[in-house]
C-alpha cells in the first residue's frame, strides 16, 4: 500500500494569490518549468529528472484511489452473495450469517469514523480545506430526519427480539442495537465533517470513507430486499383472493409464541411502515460520503461561496398546487389500499383510479417542466462547468435512477402491444407509462441544466470600472480606478444604475483584456432608467415563475413518491404483466427496478429544493 503525504501547499490558498492584480489565481510557479521542458524536448538529466518528479506526484494519490474503490467493491460483493443466498434459501447459510457480516462492517465503520473524529478534535487548530458545495444544511437536516425514524425502526427490532427471543438467534438482537449507534455516530460525522478536504493520511482515509460509502450501500439493499419480500409476499395473498393458483407465500414467521401479547404484532406491521424511511437515510448517507471521498487530496479555488436559502415568498402560487397534488395523492393511496384485492371488480376500479390521477399530474408536471426550459431559453445566462464532485453525482443519480423507471415503463408498453386480452384499465396503463418516460426526462433536463447554471453576481461581487468623462474641447480624461461593488436589484432600488445616465461615456473594462466596450447613453436618462426597470421587473418575473414551477415539482415529486414507497404498486397488481413475461420474471424486474425509481423521486426532490434556493 502506497501511502500517500499531505501537500504543504494545499492549505495556503490565500498566500498563493499574493501579488495577483485580478482575481484569477495565479499560475503555479512549477508552470513555467515544464513548458521549458516540452519546447527543449530532450532536456537536461536534472530537467527530466524535475518533470518526473512532477508527473508522478499523482500516481500515489491515484493507485490509493483504484485501491480503496476495488476494496469497497469487494465487500460489496461479499455482502451481495450472503443477501442473495438468504433470499434464495441457500443450504447452510441463514438470516444469522448475513446479520454478523453486517454488523462487523457497521463496527468498523464506527471505529474509523470515531478514530477520524478524535484525530479532527486535536488538530482543530489546523486550516483544513472545506467544500462549501457539499454537505448542504437542508441535505442534512433531511438525513437527520431519516436518521430519527430509522432509530424508532431499529426500537421496534429490539421490541419484536425480546418478544420472540425463545427462537430467534441473538444476532437478530445485536444487529438494531449496533445499527442505532452506527447511525448516531454516522448522524455526527455527516454534520461535522460531511464539508472536509482530507490532506493527510490519504490513503489510509480513502479506505475508512470507500468502507462506510459500501457499508450504507449494503444496508440500503439489506432494507430493499426486506421491504420487497414483504411487499412480495402481499401480493401473492391478492392475488390468491383473485382466484389464482399455484402460489406460495413464504411465511418467515417465528416458530414460537410471543411473550409480550399483542406488542408483536404491532412491531411486525410499524417495521414495514417504516423501512421505507430506512431505506433513504441510507442512499442519502452513502451519496453524502462518497463526496466526501472524492475530495480527498482535492485541491479546491477559494473564493467566497454565497450562501443559499429556500425561498417561500413569491410561491404561493406553486406550493397551493403541489399541496393539492399532495393531499390528493395520500387520499388515493388510502382508497387503492383498502380497494386492491378485495374483489375482481374493486381491484380494476382501483386501477382506473390511480391511473387516471397519475395521468393527471404527470401532465401538470410536463407542463411546468416545458415552460421552465422555455425561460432558460429566452435567458442569456452561462452554465458553470467547474469541476464540483457534488453537482456530478446529482446528475448521475438523476440519470441513473430514472431508468428503473423506464425499465418498468417499457415492461408495461410491451406487454399493452403483445397481451391478447386488454381489461380495461389497460388503456388508462399505456398514457401512465408514456408519461412516467417523457416526464423524467423533462425534469431531469430542467434539474440539470438549473444546477449548472451560474448564480447572478450579487452585493460581494467586485468589478473594476474605468469611468471616461467627455467634456466639450477636451480630451478624455481617466478617472482612478475604483472598486464598486454592484447589485443590478439593489441599485435599480436605490435609483443608481451600472454606468452613468448623462452625456458622457461609460467605459467598461473587460475581464482578462485591455480593450474597453463603449456604451453611450442616450440623451434622456429618465427613459433608460424605465427601460432598466422594466428589464429587472421582467428578470424578476421569470424568477418567480421558475421558483413556482420549483416548489410545484418539488411537492409533486414528494408526493410520487408515497405510493410506491408504501404499497401503492400497479406494476405489481394490474396482472398484465404477469400474464407476458411469466410471474417469476416479472417480479424479479419489479423488485430491481423499484428501489430506483422511489429513489429517483426523493433524490429529485432534493434537486428541486436546491434549484429553488438558486433561483
């Protein structure tokens, strides 16, 4: 193991700008060096001996990384194989084997991370280098929230232990207590350390981090696969209700009674209700460290990273409608559940029903998606393309996770194609899985394109302006430079403007250039002011739409997510599906693709909210 020191340069930020006229950083002085290199070619022993020094001052770095990422994969791996020969009844391997594997990662992970916390608390004094575009307090503040309810999850697991405790192994004791503390302490490092730049021990902290991300992975799937087999086993009794034979259910019940009366059953049935919390925290934790390890050993620019807050005022509009869609989609949640299963008759009438209002506010959503991206259009605004490990990962998990979305979508456009016998919620399926496609990808465009979009300069912004006067018979005369600092709505608000209304000439100097854009001012200053105006005013317009068509998305995206999360499933139960591809593979698409698609829906959310802070 290669391991790697910590560059003395990188936490000297400001030092390296010294004697910078602009607010470009300065070239690095090892710069100028290798372009001598590379114009002599052949070098001298001592020049080629310096640029391979140079050169290979990553390879550490970069072999630590290939090695921490093929170790996460591995135990990865390992917990995949145990999960899977449980789900499938492998001989000799039972819940008991799967549960110790977990907890000894979660043991590790916790070791580190307190190892990491400790050895932050002494060296406190030190600079450390932070990523003001990771670990957002709002992102937090919704694993925390996550966090709480998984540790009531992991109080319903202890209770259920104790009630059932003549026959279930202590390991199904051992593994809430041990994943409470693992999320507490996890809960802890995210908020105090989710912003680090790691510059020392590197390889060694590559490792810790690449472990944890692995360790929430494994977790997320261990709590899937619970929800799915219980989500499975409902089915199947719906679908025995409906007449059909030959299916099984797998009762995993515990072959004992229980010692604490009717507390058991009321555990059993709050755990499922719960797992889908569970199974956030996890994803959102996971994507929070693997930021962090991405950053290790970064070297980051440093400037001022504005700070951002959701913006209720001006969305009223937005959030009326989104609460409707909310509201309106817990109700058919409740109706669905109760109706589903109940009789042939009832189970179709269910369907037309979460069809029909799906199709709705699908629509809606494609609306507010397209007239958004029509604003980006009339708007002359440049996108950021720096490197942000942060906005990176939210694009591929928007990308990512939508295609389990398509997937099922395409499953159910085939089956509508081929099925010999179309009942009649059939035709309510085939516009629901069109819209699921072009919706996700209208959203995903407007997500995307909004986070990289650059932020409007605001009050700290600092511009440099060469003001020319003209006078009758004179030549022109410079006025000293001067440092303004400028807000187009503050100044429109306090009357001032950019450049001055009279008849002289602003001339405006340009970044990383020595020549100068005139912009003569016409001869009646009142009427460039109310054209100025009614630019901002328009500006200002547009901004409150998109913050509208933000909140609405956000609440709408919200609200999607509840059915599926809490049972809500038509995939599952319109049998058409079923019918094409076979039961079996069917529900093995299902349960794949699943997971992503009620991910895809909260990580959307939160994609949402960080546009309408943007905004």
């Amino acid at each position: 193991m290669v391991e790697d020191k910590a560059d003395p340069t990188s936490s000297s930020g400001d030092n390296s700008r010294e004697g910078c006229p602009d607010p470009q950083p300065c070239p690095s002085s090892r710069q100028p060096e290798l372009r001598e290199m590379e114009r002599q070619g052949q070098g001298s022993p001592a020049a080629q001996h310096a640029g391979s020094r140079l050169l290979g001052g990553s390879y550490p770095q970069k072999n630590a990384e290939i090695l921490s990422s093929q170790y996460g994969i591995n135990v990865f791996m390992a917990g995949l194989l145990l999960m899977f020969s449980w789900a499938v009844h492998a001989v000799g391997i039972g819940k008991q084997d799967l549960l110790s594997y977990l907890i000894t990662i979660m043991l590790v992970q916790v070791l580190w991370m307190l190892c990491y916390i400790f050895r932050s608390h002494t060296q406190r004094r030190l600079i450390q280098e932070k990523d003001t575009h990771a670990g957002a307090r709002w992102l937090k503040c919704g694993i925390t929230l996550f966090a709480v309810i998984t540790l009531i999850l992991d109080s319903f697991k202890i209770g259920y232990f104790i009630g059932f405790s003549n026959c279930l192994s202590a390991t199904e004791g051992i593994f809430p207590v041990t994943h409470a503390v693992h999320t507490l302490v996890q809960v802890y490092f995210l908020w105090c350390h989710s912003k680090d730049i790691i510059q020392s021990f590197k390889t060694l902290e590559r490792f810790g981090v690449i472990h944890s991300v692995f360790t929430n992975l494994l977790l997320w799937t261990n709590g899937v696969l619970t929800e799915s087999k219980h989500q499975l086993n409902e089915h199947k009794e719906r679908l025995i209700t409906l007449g059909f034979g030959n299916i099984t259910v797998d009762d995993h019940a515990p072959q004992c009674n229980c010692t604490t009366a009717n507390l058991c059953s009321i555990f059993s049935q709050g755990i499922y209700y719960l797992y889908p919390f569970n199974i956030e925290y996890h994803i959102l934790a996971s994507t929070v460290l693997y930021v962090v390890w991405k950053n290790i050993g970064r070297k980051v620019e440093h400037h001022q990273q504005h700070k951002t807050q959701f913006k209720f005022h001006g969305i009223a509009v937005g959030m009326i409608f989104g609460l409707i869609v909310l509201i309106s989609t817990i109700a058919i949640v409740v109706v669905y559940l109760i109706q589903i299963g109940r009789s042939k008759h009832k189970s179709e009438l269910a369907l037309i029903m979460f069809y029909i209002y799906a199709v709705s506010v699908l629509t809606l959503m494609c609306a507010a998606g397209i007239v958004a991206l029509l604003i980006y259009r009339l708007e002359e605004r440049s996108l950021d393309n720096s490197k942000n490990p942060a906005r990176k990962l939210d694009a591929d998990l928007l990308v990512g996770t939508a295609s389990g979305s398509w997937l099922l979508s395409w499953g159910s456009i085939l089956a509508i194609i081929c099925a010999q016998d179309h009942p009649a919620y059939t035709w309510y399926n085939l516009p629901y899985s069109i819209l699921v496609i072009i919706e996700k990808y209208i959203q995903n465009v407007f997500i995307i394109e909004s986070i990289h979009r650059e932020e409007e300069k605001v009050n700290d912004d600092i511009k440099t302006l060469r003001i020319v006067t003209v006078s009758s018979g004179s030549t022109l005369s410079l006025t000293p430079l001067y440092k303004e600092i400028y807000n187009g709505a503050a100044d429109m608000d306090n009357g001032k403007l950019p450049y001055m209304l009279n008849e002289n000439i602003c001339v405006k100097e340009r970044s990383g250039s020595d020549d100068f854009d005139e912009v003569r001012s016409p001869t009646s200053s009142p009427v460039t002011h109310s054209t100025s105006l009614y630019s901002r005013n328009s500006v200002n317009n547009k901004r409150r739409v998109l913050r509208n068509i933000a909140a609405f998305l956000f609440l709408c995206n919200l609200s999607l997510w509840i059915p599926p999360a809490f049972g809500c499933r038509p995939e599952y139960d319109n049998g058409l599906e079923e019918i094409v591809f076979g039961f079996e593979p069917w529900i093995i698409v299902v349960n794949l693709a699943m997971p992503f698609s009620i991910f895809y829906r909260m990580h959307s959310a939160a994609s949402l909210f960080e546009v309408n802070c943007k905004t």
